[in-house]
C-alpha cells in the first residue's frame, strides 16, 4: 500500500501554475559570475531576514554566498531577497527584478534565481518579444502564445532546480526594468488565457516575419509534426501582413572563403575541402530552402536548411541570414543570399499579427489565423 502511494506520488505531474502561480526563471543564465551588486529599487529590500538600504555585492565562496558590506551576512548556503531590486555587476547588464531571489553558487560561481508570479513574468518576457510592435491586439496574441510556451517548457531545467533560463534557449527575460505598459494590459486582458488543442496547451512557436507564408512545422525539425503548425498564406497574395515589418526583404553575400570556414567548423567539409558552390537542394511547401548542398572539389554536401540558418547564425551574427526564405544568386566567389523575412517561420508570424491587428482582427482570429484548428481557453 505505502509503495502504491509512493509510486503515485512519484508519478504524479509538477503542478502547472495557473494565474497567480510562480515560475522560477534563472537570471544572468549566460553568464558565469562570481559576484553581483544589489540595490534596492524603491525603499529598502529584505535580505537574509534583515532590511538592506543601500548597494551591496554579493560574492560567491566556493559553494557559500556572502553578502558583504554593512549587514553582511554568511557565508551561508544561500542569500534570499525580497523586494524590488536591481541587480548589476562586472560584465553583466543592469536589470531589475521583483518577487524573491535566491543566490546560491557552485565552485565559485553564482547561481540566481528569480521567483515570480507567472503574469510578471509574462509581461517581461511580452516587452522584449513584442518590442517592436505597436497594437494592443497584436500583443494579446503574443501574451497568449508566450504564456503558452511557458507553460509548456516549465519542466526545461527540471533536472536544476528551476524552470527556465533567460536565454533565448528558454524564452528572452531581461528583468523588469523596461516593461511596456502594453505588455502589462495584454497579460492583464488574457489572464490565464492559453492556446489549446483538443483542451491542451499546443506548442506555440512564434518568429518573427514569415514573408508571406507560414512553413510546415516538419521542413523545419524533421520528424516532428502538430496539425496547427502547418503552412498558412499570411494575408492577400503579393501584400502579406507581414509586409509592414523594416527589413522585410534583405540581402547577404556569402564569400565561398567564409562558407569553407563555417562548414569545416560545422563538420559538414573536412580539412582540406573547398566550398566552390552552394544551391538549394530542396523546398518546404512554403518556398523555403529545407534543404542545401555544398559544393567542393570532390563532392556536394547536403545540409539542412535549419542547421545551416542557426550555424551561419551562431558564426556570423543572427542578422546576417536571417530566414531560411531567399534565392541564391551565384557569384564568382561568392553567392548573394537574396531574401524576405526572419525567423524559422513556423506557428504566429509576429509581424504579421501586428498588420492583421491593424487590419481591425482581434486577437483569437489572429491566433486562429496562425494555429488553425486551435482554440483560445483557460487550461487548469
Ligand atoms: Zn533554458
Ligand atoms: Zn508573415
């Protein structure tokens, strides 16, 4: 009987967290620090149990923290604050952050930890997804798809003790200190609000500019497959919704130099290989490369379009391809990238949320738009 409660509880799922649940998102996750600044942001902040007034550094020992200065407290395990406070320090980006953090380290380094209401966060997370856009309905969308995500991805760091990084591998969280006000009443106006499949919360990947078409979910991961995560023409032939993004169509010249080095470092050519060409060997039913093929003095290699967009990103700079939507123009030694739109191209095409929203669309025909056959709902 014990061993029959035991497994139950064992089994038993990590709770979701609805509305007014916490989600623990680790901070500066890029980098690797041993010390931090800490101010209070309005008033004072409770750390370790006691008031702090002023700027303080908190250093990591070993596996201990200190807080050093007038206060001081530790070494202990770990540090925990409350209150509104700004963080900075070395190398690291100045943010601000409410509800509580933890700071703990491992060899040196410190590990922070951000525990804060699921909305708060949202409404960070919305400010730099949405920065750029400007109507209420297209950041409902995206408060929607976000919190979705989030959902979704809460078990990513399982195995660390948190939920998400602030990466990008996650979702983009840099704190608190530049929330839009727009962002704020989004996730205010969807409270709780998910996109659901069958009842379920669905995989809401969202980017930037599709171009004029949506991609098929499995041209861009192969082997992976939703029936809402397929290609959808994103508004009237030759005026997507879209359109309206800057850098809408852009262009990148490729020297077969800099594409030797990419590939070699990639795998994709050995030592002595030379890229001498490159051309699309296959399309996803957008028109998107899925597919290129390099060619050397012995042989073409063929690279998935997707390795290929995150490799010459990882290298290059995100900017320099920035979808994998483009023509290829040969050079003498070089190709000329000849392209429209950002991102992978699957789920929501922010942009075009954001012309659709203009177009008078509310935000459930916007999301119906870009996840057909899904609903909006509140899961619990
Ligand atoms: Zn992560
Ligand atoms: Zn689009």
């Amino acid at each position: 009987m014990r061993a029959f409660l035991l497994l139950l509880l064992l089994a038993a799922p990590p709770p979701a967290p609805a509305a007014g649940r916490g989600i623990a998102v680790r901070v500066y996750s890029l980098h690797k620090t041993a010390s931090v600044m800490v101010e209070p942001a309005n008033g004072g902040i409770v750390a370790g149990g006691r008031t702090i007034g002023g700027r303080r550094r908190v250093s990591a020992r070993g596996s201990a923290v200190v807080l050093e200065g007038a206060s001081a407290a530790g070494p202990s395990k770990s540090l925990r604050f409350t209150g509104a406070l700004w963080l900075s320090g070395k190398g690291l980006p100045r943010r601000l952050y409410r509800g509580e953090l933890v700071v703990t380290a491992q060899k040196n380094l410190l590990k922070i930890i951000n525990n804060v209401p699921l909305e708060t966060y949202l409404a960070g997370v919305v400010s730099g997804e949405a920065g750029d856009l400007s109507h209420p309905e297209a950041y409902k969308a995206q408060a929607v798809t976000a919190r979705t995500y989030t959902v979704k991805h809460l078990r990513n760091h399982a195995g660390e003790g948190y939920n998400m990084c602030d990466s990008t591998h996650c979702q983009l969280y840099t704190g608190l200190g530049e929330v839009s006000a727009r962002a704020r009443a989004a996730s205010e106006a969807t409270l709780g609000e998910m996109l659901l499949y069958k009842g379920e919360p669905a995989a809401a990947f969202y980017h930037s500019v599709c171009g004029g078409r949506t991609e098929d979910m499995t041209y861009v991961w192969p082997y992976e497959y939703k029936p809402y995560l397929v290609s959808v023409r994103d508004g009237p032939p030759g005026l997507p919704y879209c359109s309206i993004a800057p850098g809408f169509r852009w262009k990148t010249r490729i020297y077969f130099t800099g594409l030797t080095r990419l590939a070699r470092r990639a795998g994709w050519l050995v030592a002595d290989e030379e890229a001498s060409g490159l051309r699309i060997s296959a399309w996803g039913v957008s028109g998107r490369a899925a597919e290129l093929e390099i060619q050397t003095q012995r042989r073409k290699v063929r690279v998935p379009a997707t390795d290929f967009y995150h490799g010459v990103g990882r290298r290059a700079g995100w900017q320099a391809v920035r979808s994998s939507y483009f023509k290829l123009l040969p050079g003498r030694d070089y190709v000329l990238l000849d392209g429209i739109g950002s991102g992978h191209g699957v789920g929501m095409c922010q942009w075009g949320a954001e012309g659709m929203a203009r177009k008078g669309f509310k935000y459930r025909q916007v999301l119906r738009h870009y996840y057909p056959g899904t609903e909006v709902g509140v899961h619990d």
